[in-house]
C-alpha cells in the first residue's frame, strides 16, 4: 500500500474497506448497550428533537422505527407526540423495481399500526400509502451508524438515504439522529454521500449549517 501516490480507485477502496470496519465496531458497540442505556439516551434525544424549532412548527415529520435488535435510537415516543400534534408522518419505503435495484421514498402513515415488515430488517409504510414528494414533509429524520459535527453520516450500507434525501431536501430539514459515542471527528466522504443539516445526540445539538439561527 502506497497511499501518497495511490490512484482515486485504490483510495476508494481503502475508505470501504474503513467503512466497513466502522460499521461493524460501532453495530457491536450500540448492540452492547443495555436496554435501559438506549431506552435513557433515546429519551433525551426525544425531549431535545421535541423542542427543536423545525419540529416544533412542522406540519409533516418523516421518522425511522428502530429495527428490531440493533439497539437503534427510539423515537416511538416522538412519533406518538407528533401524532397527538396532528403532525403528518412519513416513513420509509424500499420497493423492489423488478431489475434487481429498489423504488425508495417515504410514504404517509395514519398510525403507527400502518407499519409492517416486508422482507427487510426495518417496518415499512404499506404499498398503497400516499408517497411523499418534494415539499410534503418540512422534517427527515435520519438514523446513523456514525455522524461527524459537520452532518455527514455513515449508514448500513445501502445507500437509502444518500439516494432518497435529494428528493424531499431541500425544502425539508433533515436532521442525524445518534447516540454521543456515535459522533466521531470525522468520516471517509465520497461524492454520493449526503450531509444533513442538524446532528442531534443525548449529548449536543449541532447545527453546522445556521439552521436554527434562521428560525
């Protein structure tokens, strides 16, 4: 490995394979979070997001549920305050598009009951649910792996968010969602790789972009 003269694909490949790398450290880090450790930080997470500018005067939110045994951050409680709110909800989609790729987006719940496991790891909107489109939802948030100060995040793997986020923002806000031992200096970036405005933990609210100053 020469890494000062290497060429753009070697050094594409050397920030895979550290990607891979993080995800399975940070999965197996989070998986070994108590229940009660995620159930507390998750909470503060809550009560911070509840109080944030964009969510407080949001009339659409779209959410993620936590995937079972992953130890993800759980934001059923927010969705149950949006919805007594009478906040519209969104939540995401992955429609197989018969080529071997998939159909992503959100589409609108009217409960959380809506939601449903089709063939993946995270429950989904039923099929005949209205789809979003660019202007339905005012807030995305987004689920992280890892997330730097400056909004990039690293996901699972599949790409959902970094092809679904140019759709529907801007206009809507989005904003990474993770635990405080999730947020690390900084993060292999490659050009598909999409930034969200707001990084939100049990710990800090970051705004690299001056979000919340302009509201």
């Amino acid at each position: 490995m020469k890494p000062l003269d290497a060429d753009a694909d070697t050094l594409a490949a050397l920030g895979q394979r550290a990607k891979k790398q993080l995800r399975a450290r940070l999965s197996a880090t989070r998986r070994a979070l108590p229940p009660s450790a995620v159930q507390a930080r998750s909470a503060r997470i809550v009560e911070v997001l509840a109080s944030l500018p964009p969510l407080a005067s949001a009339r659409s939110v779209a959410s993620f549920w936590p995937m079972e045994g992953r130890a993800e951050v759980d934001l059923r409680p927010l969705d149950r305050m949006l919805g007594e709110r009478g906040v519209v909800r969104y939540y995401p989609f992955m429609d197989p598009n018969g080529t071997g790729g998939f159909r992503t987006g959100f589409r609108r719940v009217a409960s959380a009951s809506d939601l449903e496991l089709r063939g993946r790891r995270f429950v989904e909107p039923p099929r005949d649910a209205p789809t979003a489109a660019s202007g339905d939802i005012d807030v995305v948030l987004v689920p992280a792996l890892a997330v730097t100060p400056d909004g990039q995040r690293l996901g699972f793997g599949s790409g959902f968010y970094d092809a679904t986020l140019p759709d529907v923002a801007p206009p809507a806000v989005t904003i990474a969602v993770a635990f405080s031992f999730q947020l690390l200096g900084e993060l292999f970036v490659e050009p598909h790789d999409v930034a969200c405005d707001l990084v939100v933990t049990d710990a800090t609210v970051l705004d690299p972009r001056g979000i919340l100053t302009t509201r």
